[in-house]
C-alpha cells in the first residue's frame, strides 16, 4: 500500500484529521482535508469533530489548534517545525516590556507561543489585525512580536501601535528593489503582497493580503498576471485553484524552511506513532484561549 493510501486508512481508524498551511509543500496541501491560513485554521481546530488534528505547519499554529480544542490530540509531524519569528519573544521577556508600560492592552499576533498569548489581552492574524487594533477603542497598544505587520497596522488605523523588535526572516528580505524588478519584468501584472512585509515594500503593492485574502482575490480578479509578495509555497495553491492565472514570486528565494519541513512520510509517521503531540499546560492554555477567543468574537 503506497503512502497516500496508508495515510488514509490511519485516518479513518483515528477519526484524524489533517489541516495544512497554504505554504506547506504540494504534497502535503494535496493530502489534507483543509488549506487554509492562520486564521481559517484556528476556526477550523476550534469546530472539529475529530480525536485527532494532524497539524502540518509551524509549532505555534499546532499549539493554537491545542488551546482551542482541548481534549483532542494535536499531532504535529515534524517537532523541528517551529517559526523563528514566534521565538523572538517569551512570557518572561512580554512581562517584562507591559510592566514598562502599565494600562496598554497587549495584542500579540498568532505567530507566537501559547505563553506569550496567556500574557496577551487579544490575539490577531494578518486577515484581522487591523480590525483586532481598531476594536481596542484606545490611541495607543502594544503590539508583538512583528515590527513590520505593527507598523502596517499603525498606517492603516491611525493609532500608536508599540511594537517588539520582531520580523519574519522570510518576509523582511522582501526590498523595494524586489517590487520595481517584479513590475518590470511582468508589466501588467498586479503586485499583492503580505502585511508581514516592511512597509517600503507595501507602500509599493496594489493590494496588501494574508494568505488566505490572496486565495479568494485569486477567485474574482480580472488580472491575468499576479506577482505575489509571501513565501513562495501559496503559488502552488493560487496556481491550481486559478488555471487561467499566470502567479509569479516576487522573490523567488521567499522559502521558510520551517513550513517545508512537513513530508507525506512525517505525516505516515505522526499517525502510526501519535507523534508529535502538541499540548499546553491547564492554566495556560485557559488564558491563552481567552486572548484567541476575544480575537475570534471580534473578527
Ligand atoms: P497567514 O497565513 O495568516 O497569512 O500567515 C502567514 C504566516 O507567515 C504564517 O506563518
Ligand atoms: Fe514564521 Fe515567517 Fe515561516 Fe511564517 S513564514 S512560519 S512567520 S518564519
């Protein structure tokens, strides 16, 4: 029996279910049961009717799937998978910077771990971080751990966004030289970019998107030509889902190791070995699961 087939046997015996970020391999996106961005999957995890989720991402997005549906088992199949942008900062290092500025609410952006979201008053993705700031009713807040989504959000709102000294290595690389080059080389294309870009570079977009907003503008553009600002993995999906849509990377060294590291064979040993099981502490994930909550209320 090829490894497909074994993947879906095990998951029919498990009641398993396999969610995969719009930038994990073909392979795997092919395999799952639902592509989506950070914030369709929390949603997802949060109204599963399945034991098992098979997250195949980055360790944060496990660890939401984890606080949102407790009493599941969260598989993540490759336990290397972690983001380095959620390792810039700890609970300890959070507690540290709010205590510095008493009364501001916290945002934190999904990318980040369960214990910096227990430290959070409210979580957002890149789909809402404009609407989770504008629904604070306050001028200023505090914002982690990404400095470029922070300082898109302080354009977009108007308000004195407070950012920790964070980034996404694969997005911050993106430059304005990147951008002009693109232009240049597919005249009539349309530029979308990530708000995890610096802003010299989304001051140079058409439009500014999350993953999952570029999977449904896909869907309605008149445009024949996109260039596509974000790790390179979501042309895979744009492109099968948009035939007629020619999508070109903006940079074509945007890969994030980390989200390349799920295989079909990891997803064939999580499920025989029940590995690697993501779980957050009682406590935590209680807290953590309030800053999700007041995020999925609002947007
Ligand atoms: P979205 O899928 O929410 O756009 O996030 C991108 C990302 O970098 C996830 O790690
Ligand atoms: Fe983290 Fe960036 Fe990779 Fe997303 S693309 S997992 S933010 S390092």
């Amino acid at each position: 029996m090829d490894v497909r087939a074994r993947i879906g046997e095990l998951k029919r015996r498990k009641n398993a279910v396999i969610l995969a970020h719009n930038y994990q391999l073909p392979e795997v996106q092919d395999a799952a049961d639902f592509v989506g961005d950070s914030l369709e999957l929390s949603r997802k995890a949060a109204g599963l009717d399945a034991s098992t989720i098979v997250f195949c991402g980055v360790h944060f997005m496990a660890e939401t799937a984890a606080v949102l549906a407790p009493g599941k088992t969260v598989l993540l199949p490759e336990v290397e998978a972690g983001c380095p942008m959620s390792d810039m900062i700890n609970g300890r290092e959070l507690r540290a910077w709010k205590a510095r500025y008493p009364g501001l609410k916290v945002v934190c952006y999904v990318n980040t771990s369960a214990e910096v979201k227990a430290e959070s008053d409210i979580c957002c993705t890149s789909s809402n971080a404009v609407a989770v700031v504008n629904s604070l009713g306050v001028d200023r807040c505090l914002f982690v751990p990404d400095k470029n989504l922070a300082a898109y959000v302080a354009r977009e709102t108007g308000k004195t966004v407070i950012a920790w000294d964070g980034y996404c290595y694969v997005h911050h690389r993106f430059t304005p030289r990147d951008i002009e080059a693109a232009r240049a080389s597919h005249p009539q294309a349309e530029v979308w970019v990530h708000p995890e870009c610096p802003l010299d570079v989304i001051e140079l977009a058409d439009k500014v998107l999350s993953t999952g907003q570029m999977v449904l503008e896909a869907r309605t553009t008149s445009r024949r030509e996109v260039v596509i600002g974000t790790e390179k993995g979501i042309i895979y999906r744009l492109s099968k889902e948009n035939p007629a849509v020619a999508f070109f990377p903006a940079r074509e060294s945007a890969l994030c190791a980390h989200m390349k590291m799920t295989t079909l064979g990891k997803i064939l040993r999580a499920l025989e070995t029940d590995t690697f099981r993501v779980e957050v502490p009682g406590e935590m994930a209680d807290r953590a699961r309030g800053a999700i909550r007041a995020m999925l209320e609002i947007a």
